[in-house]
C-alpha cells in the first residue's frame, strides 16, 4: 500500500500545475511512509520557485540527513524566497557544516537571509565567522551594518572590537547607537575610551547609548 501511495503521489509531482506540485510536497511533509522525503527531495529541482520553497519548508521539518545536502543547495538557489526559507530550516539543524553555509550566506549578498545569519554568526561562529561579519559591517546597507554590529558585540574581543569602533562614528545614527550598544557588550577595557569620546557625539540617543553601555561594564567589573 505505501509503494502504492507514493507511485500515485509521484505521478502528481509531474502535473503541469505548479500548485498541484506544491500540494504533493504538502501532503508528503509529516508522513512517514518509505520513500516520502525522497520524493520532496526530487522536487527541489522543480523549475517552479514556489514549488522548491515548499520543498524548503517540508524538509525543514525533517530530521533525515540526507536531507541536509539538498538545503544547502536551495540555500544558494537564484530565488531569495528559496534561500530564505532553506536556510532557515538549515538553522534548526544540528550540524557543524551549517556554519560554514551561512558564513557563504553572509557573504553572498542576500540582505534578508544576511540580517538572521549574522545573528547566528555572532552567537555560535567565534573567529570563524569574524571574517565574514567584518565585511558585513562594511556593506553599504545601513540593515546590514546594523546586523553586523550585533552580531560583533557578541563576539566581542580583537577585530570585533576594533570594527564596532570604527561603527561607532559611523554617519547613520542607528548604526552608530547599535555600535555603542554592542561595545558594551564586550569585556574588555579597550572599549572603555572609545565609549567615553562619545560625549561628543551630536545625537542624544548615542550618548544616553554610551552612558547606557558603560554602565553595563561596571556591572561586569569584579567588586
């Protein structure tokens, strides 16, 4: 019966209809008969974007490794929709490679995906994401310069450091205030000077920013 289920099923994945093909991934996503995840995977190569962001959705659902292979190529598929949602299945997963995926996400230019990357980056990546964050933190984009000023105030020492700096007069106030708020995150006195020549700064949320970040690094101080 379940070979006979998933032969009907694969021949609705060839429907002309990319709804009806969207339906078949659908109806595949929480079932547990042989063969299902097999047939989602075959339909990532639809030429329907709708059709393999669905694909995208269904496998995230799915603890199959061979499963993972699959959304990291529509993590670099030419629909930003794709790529989104792949790679926001990747980030349930539990597997090293991912880092490395959304380091080349970060990188790639999608201003969407990078924005949530880059949290991750900061939280789990270490030096091994900074590369790709510092490159971020120069983006035109002012989103992007922002994420990556989170993102840095979590890894928070050397380069990181440095660069939220540099953020800190950068010439959109968000940017610089996110800077500010990052650099209090970081343990480390350098930060100290770099915090306090911001009572010069024109906007009054950067400074209160500033204030608001040196009181955290009190807090951090031993007693």
């Amino acid at each position: 019966m379940d070979e006979a289920i998933i032969e009907g099923l694969r021949r609705f994945a060839n429907d002309r209809s990319a709804s009806v093909r969207r339906e078949v991934v659908r109806s595949l996503t929480n079932a547990t008969v042989p063969g299902s995840v097999d047939l989602i995977s075959a339909l990532a190569n639809d030429p329907n974007a709708g059709v393999r962001v669905s694909v995208a959705a269904a496998l995230g659902e799915s603890d199959v490794p061979t499963t993972f292979e699959t959304l990291v190529r529509l993590a670099g598929d030419s629909s930003p929709q794709v790529q989104t949602v792949a790679v926001q299945a990747l980030l349930k997963r539990n597997e090293p490679a991912v880092l490395d995926v959304l380091i080349e996400v970060v990188a790639g230019g999608n201003t969407y995906i990078s924005l949530f990357a880059a949290q991750f980056l900061g939280r789990h990546g270490g030096d091994r994401a900074l590369k790709a964050l510092l490159h971020l933190a120069s983006h035109e984009g002012i989103s992007e310069r922002i994420a990556a000023a989170g993102a840095l105030g979590m890894i928070g020492t050397g380069d990181a450091v440095i660069r939220l700096a540099e953020l800190a007069s950068d010439e959109d106030l968000d940017v610089r205030r996110t800077a500010v708020e990052a650099l209090g995150q970081c343990d480390s006195p350098t930060v100290i000077p770099i915090l306090t020549a911001l009572v010069e700064d024109p906007a009054d949320r950067v400074r209160e920013s500033a204030v608001k970040a040196l009181g955290l690094l009190a807090g951090m101080e031993p007693s």
